[in-house]
C-alpha cells in the first residue's frame, strides 16, 4: 500500500515566493513583502476571507513571470515601459497549476493602470488587482539594508 503524500499548500506558496527572489539580493524577499502589505491592505479593508486569501497568494507570486534576474531589476527599479509580459506569462505559469488557477487572473492584472479597468473596484479581480499593484509600488519605494 502506498503512502498518500500531503503537502501544506501554504507552505508551496511561501517557498515558491522565496526562491523567485533568491537569485538576486537586492530583490530578497520582495513577493513576501508584498504579500505582506497586501495582506493588512486587504484585511484593513475588512474584505472577505476567501479574498484576503487570494490576495495574498497571488502577492507571494505576483511576479513569477519575470523570468531574467534584469527583468526583475528592471521591474523593481520602475525602469520599463511595459509591464504586461511578466503579467501575461504570470497567468500563464499559474493557470496550468489547479490549485493556483484561481489566483492567476489576478497576478495577470496587477500592473493594470486603474484607468484602464473600466469596471467598478467593487468587483473582486478589480478591487484584488489594485490592492496587489498598490503594495507592489510602496515595497518598491522601500530601501532596504540587506
């Protein structure tokens, strides 16, 4: 009889956060903080639990789709004129994962300019996608010591 594996989803996200970054000090840590000032953003707003939570997960992986070390020095640093591709092969990347499908749309639109929503905040992948692009813009102004 075979042992059926389990593992902590939580966990998958944390660690997945954390080895997209790892590869360049200057960006150590930047999904979790992220992830972190979405979080309390989020909660502050007193959302959902089921919305807190994805937000919090698409955070913690909000930028997997910049694949080069200078893709993501370029990110952090506000140096590009278009931000979509990350985005697009974020969404990509995450939607052939079940249990980040949901997330994935998300990610996709966490750089989209808040003109160009031409829908209400009140929807969730609206409201989701603003929170995450906000706290992606203030971890960004934060000088970190490392």
């Amino acid at each position: 009889m075979k042992k059926k594996l389990s593992v902590n989803l939580g966990s998958i996200l944390l660690s997945l956060s954390e080895l997209m970054d790892i590869a360049n000090p200057e960006l150590s840590q930047h999904q979790l903080r992220t992830a972190f000032i979405a979080l309390k953003i989020a909660r502050e707003a007193k959302l959902e639990p089921g919305i807190i939570e994805d937000i919090f997960a698409a955070s913690l992986l909000h930028d997997i789709g910049a694949i080069s070390i200078e893709e993501k020095e370029s990110i952090s640093k506000f140096q590009l004129s278009d931000y979509s591709q990350h985005c697009i092969r974020g969404k990509i990347l995450l939607q052939e994962i079940p249990s980040f499908e949901g997330i994935a749309e998300i990610v996709k639109n966490h750089q989209k300019s808040w003109k160009s929503w031409g829908k209400d905040i009140d929807k969730p992948l609206v409201l989701s996608s603003q929170i995450i692009c906000l706290a992606d813009y203030v971890e960004r102004l934060i000088e970190v010591n490392i």
